[in-house]
C-alpha cells in the first residue's frame, strides 16, 4: 500500500528476544557479587569447595558442582571478602590457595595432577601473579627443606657453612621476590600480604651506634617496627593463615607476660581497629580466648580488662546471647580472685559440725584445697599434698584450708580417715549455709574461686591477699620458698 511501511515481525520477534536476553543476562551479572569459574580435572560431576582462612581456623564460603566437562562456578549475591582462599577437592583436600580481592569475575583452569605448575587465571592479574610466586616458592622451598636434611648429616663444618649459605641465599631470594613484587604492585593485595609477612632487619652494630650504648636495642629495635607492615584497619589480613601466628609471637616473645603490659598492647591495637567493624571484632575474640584461660598465672586479669573495658559497656555487640552469658559468668568468677587482691572470706563447717572461717585462720601462708573425694585426680593429688605439708610446710607454718566441693559426707570422711589427713582444716558447706547464700542473692564458693574442677589449689599471704592459684603442688612449694627465701633477705 502507497505510503505504509510493511514491518517484518519476523525480524521484530528476533530483536524483541535478543533485547529481552541482553536484559536477563545483564540482570544476571548485576546479582552475582562474584563469579568465579573453575575447571577443574579430572572431577566430574562431583561437588567442590571454595574455602578461606578465619586466623587459624578453615572455613567453607561456597560450594559448586563440577559438570561432566569438569566445570562449576561458584557464584552470589554478596562479594566476599578479601583475602586468601583455597579450592578443596570432592575428597576434601585444599588443592590450592587463590587470592580474592576487588576483581571477584574471573576463571580459573587446573588439574589436579599438575597443580604446582599448571593453574591458570583468566580474568585476574593478582592471581596470575600469586600463582607465579607460588611456583617459585615451591621451588625455593623445596630446595631449602633439602639443605636443612643435608644440614643434619654434615661432618664438618666447612660443609655446614656451606648449607647454611646456600640456606641464607635461598631465603634472600625469596625476600627479594617479595620486594619486587610490593615495588612494581603496592597497591595489589599479594604486595600488602608480603608487607604484612615481612620480619624487622634490626641495623647491624657498627651502622648504630647506640647499640653500643644499649643492650636491649635489638629487642627494642625489633619489637617497636614488628607492626610496620600491618594495618588494623584492613581486614583482608584476617582471612590469612599468618596474622593469628604473628600476634601468638608478639604476645609470646616480646610483650612482657604482667597483665599490665599486655593490656596497654590489647588496647593500642583495637584502638586502632576500632574504625574497622571486622578488625576490631577478630581482635577482640581473639584476646577473650587467650586469656579467659590464660597460660600463664595471673594473665586472666587481661580478660577481666577486657570486659571492664569493651564487653560490659557493649562494644561486643556481636557476641550471640549464649556466649555473652558465658563471658559475664566468668568475668564476674574472675573479678574475685585476681592475683594480688584480697580472696573472699569461707564460712564453713568442719567434720565436727563447728563453724570456721578462713579469716580465723592465722598463718604466714595458707593453702586452700578445694577438692572431691570421689574424684580420681583427687585421690592421687591429695595425699601428696598432705606429704609436703607433713614434710615441709607444717615446720614453715602454712596451714591447710581443705574445701569439700562435692563427693558425699561419708566419702568425704572416709578418705580423710583412710589417708590420714591431719592437722587439716577441713571444711564443707552445708545446705542450709547455701540456701542463706541464695536467699542473699550473694555468690557462692565456686563462683568466688572460680571452682569449676578439682583439685583447685590457692595460695595466700598472712593478709589473705591470693599469691598464687591453679597451680601444683610442686609449683606452689616453689612459690612458697621464694617468697620465703625473700622476707629471710630482707
């Protein structure tokens, strides 16, 4: 017809489809956060894992399914956070790490039987790049495992010097492939992870002279740039096998073990992280757990800090209800019983049915054992502890406070009986003490000496002030003749 223009619906339906699957697919990319896509051979039609590191602990992010060409993809609608990852095989093996960082879609091709050289990246250059360093590595490390074997079997020490060398050489190759890699990329994530890795040079002696002048420069030296490298603002390096290493060793071999000390570290480091929700939040956990049970008498005091400082006034708030009452009970088990500080009184009843009170006891140390009858520890640690008293302790006037903590009155009677245990002040509390405690709303024994197993020995000045706790018996004959052989020099 003159003057109308004759349409192709044809064509129209061929467009309308291709524009409505431009859509889908652009609406697709839009929701995955991420995409990575691995073939990995031989599986096939079998599920594999993309995992990460949470300090020392392994976590699984995502899982995929291999198709019969061996290909999945992991995929969401979230992106992950940074840091180093791994891919775990269908017989849960890590087969291999990967770095995720900004760039979270690209593709990753391998074999499992030639992982060590044969990964390859498309799409990402960091990993391109990590992989790389991941060869070379191999190598060196391969290489330096050797010589520390040959070292073990030399003869002499002309060839001892010479594994050694080969051994420093190799190490410098291997810091000097790190260097040139936060040279040419400062910026990429693997520069940052080499940076954080990177250990203080303390200068050589004839470069500084007050070393000459100070005999902990070294140390000083060392400790005070041990940090360079690490932000507490990036939270990237908490998905890193390394970072939880690097705080056991500071706090291990350069903080000094008093609760002091260590706080005024804790607190330096989560004010520092304190801008970054993540950060600070890994550091926190990570210092409850070190030191709700410290491995060292008297570092709890660092925990009961913590609480005071960020747990109670609701900083924590990622704590989960269960948890946070586990902290309060135990902070408020810990607050009673710090090192230093005055016990709490006993008021109890002894096998004759007569009151005692630890503050009654008068004596230059006094040893509380709070232990069961029916407890096999118990029963094997006990009468040692009467052994050194009858053969050491009675002569220096330290008195026993024995605490019944459970077992039955007739147990209890019967192995005092049976073992002999005289010139003890054997004490337990009977119902009718624990109900006043309850109906007074106070705490009871095991909360204000944090009696959670038996034996629990404490140890107490003339003052009643705790000088030491949970400790053996060995060890508190140890503490007894310091503490004695320093009032004779004084």
């Amino acid at each position: 017809m003159p003057g109308v223009c004759m349409v192709n619906t044809a064509f129209v339906k061929r467009c309308c489809l291709s524009f409505l699957t431009l859509i889908l697919f652009l609406q697709a990319h839009t929701q995955e956060a991420y995409s990575i896509k691995l073939t990995l051979k031989p599986y096939k039609n079998s599920r594999v894992y993309l995992g990460y590191y949470y300090g020392k602990i392994k976590a699984l992010a995502d899982s995929a399914i291999l198709d019969a060409n061996s290909t999945g993809t992991f995929k969401g609608n979230e992106k992950l956070p940074g840091g180093i990852y791994f891919i775990v095989s269908p017989k849960k093996e890590i087969l291999f790490e990967l770095l995720i960082d900004q760039d979270q879609h690209f593709s990753i091709l391998a074999d499992s039987a030639t992982l060590s050289d044969q990964i390859q990246f498309i799409g990402s250059s960091e990993n391109t790049l990590f992989a790389a360093y991941t060869r070379f590595i191999a190598k060196d490390g391969k290489e330096i495992n050797q010589h520390h074997s040959e070292l073990a079997l030399a003869k002499t020490r002309e060839d001892s010097a010479k594994v050694i060398a080969r051994i420093k050489q190799l190490n410098s190759d291997i810091q000097n492939y790190r260097d040139e890699i936060e040279k040419k990329y400062g910026e990429s994530l693997l520069a940052i992870l080499f940076r954080a890795l990177k250990d203080p040079v303390v200068p050589a002696a004839d470069k500084q002279p007050e070393m000459k002048s100070d005999s902990l420069f070294a140390y000083h030296y060392y400790k005070s740039h041990y940090w360079d490298g690490v932000s507490f603002t990036d939270d990237r390096l908490i998905r890193t096998p390394f970072l939880e290493s690097k705080l056991d060793k500071y706090f291990k071999d350069l903080v000094p073990p008093e609760a002091d000390s260590i706080d005024r570290e804790v607190d330096m480091m989560l004010l520092n992280a304190r801008v970054n929700k993540e950060m600070f939040k890994y550091l926190l956990i990570y210092f409850v757990q070190k030191y709700i049970n410290p491995e060292y008498m008297g570092q709890d005091a660092v925990f009961v800090h913590l609480f005071d400082k960020y747990i109670n006034p609701g900083q924590a708030t990622f704590f989960t209800d269960k948890y946070r009452k586990f902290i309060n009970d135990r902070a408020y088990s810990l607050m009673a019983n710090l090192i230093g500080q005055a016990a709490p009184n006993l008021e109890m009843t002894d096998t004759s049915g007569q009151t005692q009170q630890l503050y009654a006891v008068d004596a230059p140390f006094i040893v509380i054992c709070f232990w069961d009858p029916t407890c096999s520890h118990c029963k094997e640690t006990v009468p040692k502890v009467d052994s050194i008293y009858q053969a050491k302790w009675k002569r220096e006037g330290v008195k026993l406070f024995g605490v019944m903590v459970d077992g039955g009155m007739e147990n209890w009677l019967k192995f005092i009986r049976d073992n002999h245990l005289n010139d003890w002040i054997h004490v337990y509390q009977t119902k009718a003490q624990h109900d006043t405690e309850v109906a007074g709303e106070k705490p009871d024994f095991r909360q204000l000496y944090d009696v959670y197993q038996t034996p629990l020995l404490y140890l107490l000045d003339k003052d009643k002030r705790i000088i030491a706790k949970k400790l053996t018996y060995q060890q508190l004959e140890e503490v007894i003749n310091l503490k004695l052989k320093h009032e004779k020099s004084n």
